[in-house]
C-alpha cells in the first residue's frame, strides 16, 4: 500500500509514517540524519524539522513539513511563518494543533482551522491534531471532544488527521491497539458523516518500533505520527517498515 505525501496530490489507502522532531535537530543533525536514511518501499514518510532545518531537509528523498503554519500571508505576527514561505522553500506541508501547541502556546480549535484553511489554500499539504486529554478519557468525554476538533477542520484530500492521546505523549503510555483502533473507528465514521470518507488517521503518542506493527496493523489506523522515536535513524526506519 501506498500514498502520496507531498502537497500537491490526494491520500490513496496505504501507509504515512510522520516524524515530528520538536524543538530538535539543527541544519546539520538534520543533513547527517536523512542523508543516512533510506525510507523502505511502500510507505510514505514525512520527517517535520524546526523552522530552522527545513531548507536543508528538502530535496534528500522525504517529504518535508513544518511544525506549524500561520494563517495569513505576511504580517506582524513574530515567531509565525506562512504557508507563501514554506512553499518558497519547497516544502510540502505542516503540522497543526499538535497538544503541545495547545498547552503551551495557547492554540485553540479556530485558530488550528484558520491555519489549516490557510496551507490547504495555499497548495500545502496539512497533518491536524486531535485528541482527548486524562482527564477527558476518564470522565467519558473522549468522543465529545473529538467530534468538536474534527467539526471545525475544512473538508480537503490533502488533509490528514492525527490522534494523538494527550495522555499518550511524552509520557510512555501509548494506547492498546484496540483503543487506538476503538478510536480511529469513531474517527473515521465521523469523517464518513462529515463528507470526508478519504481522508487519512494516524495514530500518535508514544509510537516505537516495538509497538508499531500491533498498531499500524488496526484497520482503521493508516499509520503514525511519531515523535521523540522519529530522532533516531534505527529506530525511525524500523518504525516505518513495521
């Protein structure tokens, strides 16, 4: 199975394997890492470096997306990119709404849309974060707030949708692979209800190559967002030819 993961074309059935790197690896790390990295056949792999990496991952045989977008096209808005300028750069698409974004840095539903709207009209592809907090899978509110992420997010095929468990990243817990598979179940038919039955879900939070096969082989989960396993050349191949 396969896909198309650069900006320009629409998800088939297949498998994407995605690497956010976070605030890791400058031009140099990330030169060393991708030149050494030979993706397996059949699976698409996208790699997410810092701003600051991305000139020199393209071109080295992945597809390339930031950590994030801004939803106009210039302005005073310092510390943001916009989609003009990643597209300059030849990169193929970003990350919205990761957690962290939404912790740390105050992103809310609207503004993932507005900046998912803007890359997806601009000719980029988008992969957009969603998931439930602990203490929303504990009080049973799980599919509330993933219906109310998914709700807001514009309808496109070069749109992917990421679950990631908030409780799940960066803490070593990663769900089961019948959670994950409970989840993206949901997921998909909510997509289906909305009109969007191809678009793509990724499970993320936790994701290394000992549990990858188990959860990649659920058959509503099209692959992973990876973080902290993608750093690592071995591990990262391993994950993706799981």
């Amino acid at each position: 199975m396969s896909r198309s993961a650069t900006g320009g074309g629409a998800y088939d059935v297949g498998v994407l394997v995605a690497g956010n790197w976070k605030m890791y690896k400058g031009p140099s790390e990330t030169a060393a890492f991708l030149d050494a990295f030979d993706p397996p056949l059949g699976v698409d792999v996208v790699v997410c470096p810092p701003y600051v990496s991305l000139a020199v991952a393209v071109g080295r045989g992945v597809s390339v997306y930031a950590q994030n977008v801004h939803w106009s096209t210039e302005g005073a808005f310092t510390g943001e990119v916009s989609a003009e300028m990643l597209l300059e750069l030849g990169v193929d698409g970003a990350i919205v709404g990761h957690s962290e974004r939404r912790q740390h840095f105050g992103e809310t539903d609207e503004t993932v849309a507005r900046r998912a709207e803007a890359a997806l009209a601009a000719g980029l592809g988008v992969i957009a974060c969603v998931g439930e907090t602990g203490e929303e899978r504990e009080t049973g509110r799980t599919e509330a707030v993933l219906r109310r992420q998914l709700s807001v997010l514009p309808r496109h095929e070069r749109l992917v949708i990421a679950y990631e468990p908030v409780w799940a990243i960066g803490t070593g817990r990663t769900a089961t692979p019948q959670q994950a598979q409970d989840v993206h179940g949901f997921l998909r038919a909510r997509l289906a209800a909305l009109g969007a039955e191809g678009i793509a879900v990724l499970y993320g939070g936790s994701v290394k190559a000992a549990n990858a096969g188990a959860l990649f082989a659920m058959p509503d989960v099209d692959g992973g967002l990876v973080g902290g396993a993608s750093l690592d050349a071995t591990e990262f191949l391993a994950i993706a030819a799981a």
